[in-house]
C-alpha cells in the first residue's frame, strides 16, 4: 500500500478525530467569562479543516488506461503506432475492457517492435496477485536465453511497488534481443517491451524510455516521492 500517498492527510484524520472531543471540552470546562477564547480556538479548528479540505480526504479520480500510453513523439522518427491504442479483454484473449494495449512499428515495415500494456484493478491487492511474473518466464518456449539485466539497464524506479527489469533472447522469428518492464503503481500495471535491434532502438534508449514511462506514472497517478 502506498502509505506515503496518506501522509498529507494524517494531520487532517487527527484534527477531525479530536475536534469533537475539544468541543466538548470547551462546553463543559470554559465558563461565560473565557467566552472569547471559546470563540477563538472553534473557529480556529473549523478555519483548518475548511482550508484543507474538510474531514474526508479528495480523491482523485482513476485515469483511463488509454492515458496512460506512452507517446509516439519519445521514440525514433522511424517508429509509429499500429493504430490507436485499444481496450484489452476477449478479443486479444487477456486483460479486461479498462485495461489497454499499444502497438509500436517501424514506418517501413507491417510488424510490430514493441508493446505497451496497461492493466488497472479493482484493489491493490488483485493488482499484486496479478503482478505479470510471468512475462519473464525463463522456460518459456519463446526464449532460448535466461531474462538478464545489461549493465546498460540502470534506471531503477524508487517510487514503483513493484518493479522488474531485464532482456532475453526471443527465438520467434529468428534470434532477436528483446528487452522488458514490469511495474506496478497501486492499482496500476504497465508492461514495455520491445525488440533491440539497430533499426529499433538501443539498449540505452530503452533505458530512457523506461525512465520516462516511471516519470509519467508519477505524475499522471499524482504519486507523492518516496524519499
């Protein structure tokens, strides 16, 4: 659970909790002669709950998977997408209808490089139960080569709750260096991988693109630093 997204209302679920209680204490205890520090010390506690948002915390409303894709304008000149991002569930055989998957090519070719998943669940808790293991699965048929981590693979997330990096060797369609990321923010999953190659990108780009996929999971879920 993400406790330091609580922090900034702590104080106000204590101010609430005791106003009731010194209240209270203010009717019994202050006779008509304090009657002004009476006045005084209410509106000041009604002054710091209305400023700061009342007793119930604001929440903030969950963005569409479909935001949260990542833009074209990050990747070579060469790349686009295979059309508009879609909505996962039945017709690709995973994910939900909120859930939503992108499709990156090169301009000069019909298949697709990379993809980007994102998965949104009802409860933190079913987002950990989810969280994709799976998709570095080192006995899959699909690999030929254990996920590893290039040294070139530096960036680290320290806001993500979960967090998984690395690359193998795909064996598909002949031998191709693909690289992953798996994180989870919350409720929230999101899944990049793509094929390294000279005409895709390089490791370092990946790197980068795995730097600002983190950065714009923050600021887009409103996710306050760890540090």
């Amino acid at each position: 659970m993400h406790l330091h997204r609580l922090l900034p209302y702590t104080y106000k679920i204590i101010l609430c909790l005791i106003y009731p209680k010194i209240m209270n204490y203010l009717k019994t205890s202050i006779n008509e002669s304090k009657i002004m520090v009476k006045f005084f010390v209410t509106n000041l506690l009604l002054t710091i709950i209305i400023i700061s948002g009342g007793c119930l915390p604001a929440l903030t409303p969950n963005p569409p998977t479909q935001q949260l894709v990542l833009p074209i304008n990050i990747f070579p000149e060469t790349w686009e997408m295979s059309g508009a991002p879609t909505a996962m569930g039945p017709s690709i055989g995973f994910g939900d209808e909120d859930d939503a998957v992108a499709r990156f090519k090169l301009k000069d070719e019909k298949y697709n490089v990379a993809m980007h998943y994102i998965f949104f669940y009802p409860s933190e808790n079913s987002a950990i139960k989810a969280y994709p293991e799976g998709f570095f699965n080192d006995n899959s048929i699909a690999v030929n080569h254990p996920w590893q981590i290039p040294e070139e693979l530096s960036y680290e997330s320290s806001v993500a709750d979960q967090f998984r990096i690395g690359c193998t060797i795909n064996n598909i369609a002949g031998e191709n260096l693909v690289c992953q990321i798996a994180a989870r923010y919350g409720n929230y999953t999101t899944i990049f991988h793509s094929s390294i190659r000279e005409d895709t990108i390089t490791l370092d780009q990946f790197n980068g693109i795995v730097k600002y996929l983190d950065e714009m999971m923050i600021e887009k879920l409103n996710i306050a630093s760890k540090s």
